[in-house]
C-alpha cells in the first residue's frame, strides 16, 4: 500500500526557485535566469516573479545589481545541506563522542534550540540530556556553554548502540525508493522535488563510520546521485532563450 511519503508533488514557485539556488550553487540568477528556469519547470513567468518578491520580502533572497542572491537563513541552511552532501569522516578508533547537558532550569525554547542543534551535528540522544555518536567525523565538535563534552568508550557493543540510537534500516528503505524515484522521473518538476527529498534524507544520516553501516546503506550512491543532480541544476539556471 502506497503511504504518503510514496508521493511527491512539484514543489511551489517558491520553493523551486529557492531550491534552485540552494543546490546550484550559482553565481546571482538575474530575473530572466529565474524565468527561464520556471518555464522549463512548467511555472509561468509571472507566478515565478511573485514568488521571487515574497521571497525577498521574507528575506529569503537578497537583490543586488548582479541578480537574486540568498538571505543569511538560506546561506546558513545551503551550509548545512552541503555538510549533507560531503561532510568527511576520518579512521574509526572505536571511540564515541558524548555531550553531557548539565544545567538545569532552561526555559522549553531553549531546550528544543539546543536538541535541534545536536541533531543537526548528527548526534543522539542516548537518555534525556545525554548524546552520543561515533566520533568519525572531520568537523569541530558542537559546544555549548550548558553542555559537558566526553570521549568515550562504550562496553556494549557499537553496532548494537548504533541500531538502538538510529533507525538505520527505515533509513535505508527510503533512500533507496529515492534513488528509484529519480531514476524513473522525467519530468523536470518532480525531478526536482525529488532531488530536494534526496537532500533532506541526507540531512538525517548519521554518518556513521563504515564498521557500523549497513552493507545495502546506499548513503554513497545517493550523495553521488544528488551531486549530479546539482550540475543538472547549474545547467537548468543557464537555459538559452
């Protein structure tokens, strides 16, 4: 039975222009890039000139005399999306990272600001105020003036932590009906909702080290497909008239 994830829709104005300059990387789309762009998307050129001005309104996008650039949110969000896509690791020793919370007291807001944070550098939460991941990664480890940061090694075995921390098996599943997904997908808006689905399912790996992963983990094949994916995009902003 097909669930709701099973189906993707084209992406808003909106969205697809933003999506394009997230994944280009280009230099300033000027307004007649950004129009032959959604034509090739099947997006009338006005509906993209009122989604580009909502987007500036919002601070999305910036307009200088170049062409549209991204707003500081956006730049901070293509940051961590490329963290995503080639984010290193480095030799395993069997070593975990941990990081400790230890105040106590803090508003609600906060909390979710600071899990959001650590689960955005890929970490756990093993018990309430307690994460913990492989330390395999080539990055600086996340700090926080409530937070009490540990190397550790665990007794139980790293695997069987790695399955209890992360659903590596549903994570798989649905990377691999993504990859498929783009593979069989012709049209150019479902390509490129389908691409943006890629890259959001990259956020969510948890990059472990190779001893850890499962043999089928298909986290290569679609960092590979979403970086071809990404030249296809740079194409696309380029259209001739």
């Amino acid at each position: 039975m097909a669930t709701a994830r099973d189906e993707l829709a084209p992406l808003s104005a909106r969205s697809a222009m933003l999506s394009l300059m997230l994944g280009a990387h280009p230099n300033p789309l000027t307004p007649a890039d950004l129009a032959r762009a959604g034509q090739f998307l099947g997006i009338a050129p006005a509906t993209v000139r009122v989604a580009v001005t909502r987007a500036v309104g919002d601070g999305d996008l910036r307009r200088t005399d170049a062409g549209y650039r991204l707003g500081e949110r956006l730049i901070q969000r293509q940051a961590h999306q490329d963290e995503a896509v080639h984010t290193a690791d480095k030799p395993w020793d069997g070593t975990w990272e941990m990081a400790v919370v230890v105040a106590t007291g803090r508003p609600g807001p906060e909390r979710a600001v600071l899990r959001d944070a650590l689960k955005a550098h890929r970490l756990a939460e093993l018990r309430e105020g307690v994460w913990t991941r492989p330390a395999n990664l080539q990055r600086p480890r996340f700090t926080d003036p409530v937070l009490q940061a540990f190397t550790a090694t665990p007794e139980q075995d790293s695997g069987d932590l790695a399955a209890s921390l992360w659903d590596l098996a549903d994570w798989a599943r649905e990377g691999e009906r993504l990859l498929e997904r783009l593979s069989t997908t012709p049209e150019p808006a479902l390509r490129l909702a389908t691409a943006a689905a890629i890259v959001r399912h990259l956020s969510a790996d948890p990059l472990l080290p190779v001893e850890l992963r499962p043999s089928d983990w298909p986290a290569a094949e679609l960092r590979e497909t979403y970086s071809a994916y990404q030249r296809e995009l740079s194409e696309l902003a380029a259209l001739p008239q």
